[in-house]
C-alpha cells in the first residue's frame, strides 16, 4: 500500500465562531486540497476538537514551515495542536510475554498492510514467542525481570527504545507493571489491552472468575498506560454475548479474539493520527 504524502492536523481550543473557517482558509489559500475533516464540541468543557488532513501535493508551504505559518493561527484561538504527516513512518515496539495471540495479529496486521509502520523490535520478558519473531523477521530482545531487576532491565528497555526511535509502544499481553519512570518517558505512547468484563474481575484467571460468577457479558479495552494501573485514557473497547452454555474454554477463546481485535484497531487509530486526549478522555475521530 502506498503511503500518501499528507498533513494532518489534530488540535484543540477553547470553543468560539470561525474555527473551522479559518483552519479551512488557512489550507484552501496556500493550495492544499482537504481530504478528511472532522470535529467535536464538548459542550460542558466549552473545548472544541479537529483532525484535518489534507495533500501536500503542490501546497505552498514546505512541510518543515507549516507549523511556524500556522502559529498565529493558533495563537488567535489559544490551540493546542500536532502537526503529523503521513509519509513519515510511526516505529512501533511490541512487548509481549508468553500468550501469543495479540502479537500474531499485529504482526499480521503489519505484513498484510493494514497497520502501516514499522516494527524494529520485539521486547519480551520470556524466550517462549522468539520463534514467532524469527518467523516474521522481527528482532526480538529479551530481558528476565525480577523485582530486584526489574528497574535495571528497564533501564536497558529504553536505551534500545532510543536507539531505535520508537515512538510508540504496545503491550500485547506483556504481564508486566511498568514503572512510573518508564511511563513517564512515553506520555499517551503506550497502549495496553486488558480483560473488561462485567462486573470487572482482576487478577491473572479473569476468565476463570468470570466463567464461575455466571456473567452475561465479557469484552476487552485498550487504553493509554498511566502511573496508576488500568486507569489510562480508554481508547477503544468491545463486548461480546456469553451464556451459561459456553464452556470455560469459549470464555478464553472468546475473550483473546476480543484482545487482538480491540488493541488491533486501538494501535490502528493511533497510527491514523485519529485520537484526542484530554481530561483522561480520548476524541476518537472518524
């Protein structure tokens, strides 16, 4: 798949007339051609939101200038705003530790074209997925964390996260806590997936507990990792129907088809350019 030679524009300001004029004008008059807008209000908030995207084909501003021309802009309506462009390609780092199935449909997602980005590495806390990674072609890293490590091997993590500029990390599966210190080094650039069932059962045997209580419902989120566990911005989320006819091991299947799903189309959103955080809120765009 080719990559298109596109700017997008996510910002966020306090709400008043002519934003979306002005932001149009502002592309339409340097000879930009729009060809995805959209936009949210949060009345409450008073805080309006917009993702633009437009071709850069024949615009009259080179790419490295389009943030400083579009600067008074932004001081007028008191914006926040990114400025990403599209054929500059996301690095993506996995972390993973023995359940596989998340990191099979990423690395799917990635050879098909679906998530297009590039992967350097795969950072794990077990050897058990290695193959999988020589399968795919991906070099795999792995560290054996303790809780007297565990500090040190993060360390260790990022040194190679820099090295190979990654961008943006995903969990898929890692069974580990990051520290607030690694946290800290990926604002909104760590996403996670996790068990949501109804009612909500933590711990390693989600399903198992589930499965015992009888429950009607059981789905998975995605969200940004924070300091505090499980409680990051929620980027995406899903359910699925269960009854007291499905076995233990319909709650398992079910349950990994809803993790790969729900982290694929988290980390496909991310890669889009299409999420909004504020207030530990997500703007999910169209």
């Amino acid at each position: 798949m080719m990559t298109k030679n596109n700017a997008i524009l996510l910002l966020s300001c306090p709400d008043q007339k002519g934003i979306i004029a002005e932001v149009c004008n502002f592309i339409f008059l340097k000879n930009g051609n729009i060809e995805h807008s959209d936009n949210h209000l949060d009345e409450q908030k008073g805080t309006f939101f917009m993702r633009v995207e437009w071709s850069l084909e024949g615009f009259g501003i080179p790419k490295e200038k389009i943030k400083d021309a579009f600067l008074p802009l932004a001081e007028k309506f008191q914006m926040d705003y990114q400025l990403y462009f599209t054929a500059e390609p996301i690095r993506i780092a996995i972390f993973v530790s023995r359940h596989e199935h998340c990191l099979y449909d990423l690395l799917l997602g990635h050879k098909s074209g679906e998530l297009q980005a590039e992967i350097p590495l795969i950072i794990s806390n077990h050897q058990d997925l290695k193959q999988v990674a020589e399968y795919f072609g991906v070099p795999f890293h792995c560290f054996q964390v303790t809780p007297e490590s565990k500090q040190e091997q993060e360390r260790k993590q990022l040194t190679l996260l820099e090295q190979h500029n990654v961008e943006l990390v995903v969990l898929a599966r890692y069974m580990q806590i990051l520290t607030p210190q690694f946290v800290s080094v990926f604002p909104n650039r760590i996403i996670n997936v996790h068990h949501s069932f109804l009612p909500a059962f933590k711990g390693a045997k989600a399903h198992e507990q589930a499965y015992a209580s009888g429950v009607k419902v059981i789905g998975a989120t995605s969200h940004y990792a924070v300091e505090k566990l499980d409680a990051g911005p929620i980027i995406e989320q899903d359910v699925v129907k269960v009854s007291h006819r499905d076995t233990l091991g319909d709650f398992i299947r079910k349950g990994k088809d809803l993790e790969k799903s729900v982290l694929r189309r988290a980390v496909s959103l991310y890669l889009g350019r299409k999420i909004l955080v504020y207030d530990n809120k997500t703007v999910i765009f169209d």
